[in-house]
C-alpha cells in the first residue's frame, strides 16, 4: 500500500485563481494558481469557464479537461511556503 500525504483530498476555488486545497493529512492551504497557468496550454486555463473546471486526479494531484495538471508534491510545496494557512 502506498501512502500519499501529499494528495489534495479537496479543492474549491475562493477567489479568481485562488483555490483552497486540503491534503490527505488534513492540512489546508489556500494558494494562487494563476502565475502557474502563464504557459503553453495551460494559458486557456486562464479562461475562467474552463480553470473552474479543476478537479482531483487519481494520483492527487489537480488537473483539468485540457489534460494540464499539478503534481500533489508540487502543490504541498507551495503549500509549505505560502501563507496563510487555514
């Protein structure tokens, strides 16, 4: 069995590109995704229609339709450095 701590258990969007992310551990984070989505495909993303489509792919992670997604590692990461944690 694999333990993934690092896997998002929950995501809403707060705000424009601020979502709020739940860990499998429990812990909550709220983060800007928007400086993530300045790139390649990820730029229609930035299309709000389409990034409120985001949701939590099998391996924990956030992806959307488009095929565009965020390693679970990556967002604890973030997720240690940014305030405010909730």
């Amino acid at each position: 069995m694999i333990i993934m701590n690092n896997a998002v258990t929950n995501v809403s969007i707060i705000k424009d590109f601020l979502v709020e992310i739940q860990f499998q551990d429990g812990f909550k984070v709220r983060i800007d995704l928007k400086k993530y989505l300045n790139k390649g495909f990820a730029k229609e993303l930035l299309d709000r229609n389409k990034f409120e489509k985001i949701f939590i792919e099998d391996g924990g992670g956030l992806a959307w339709p488009n095929g565009f997604d965020i390693c679970p590692n990556f967002l604890r990461e973030l997720a240690d450095k940014t305030l405010p944690k909730i």
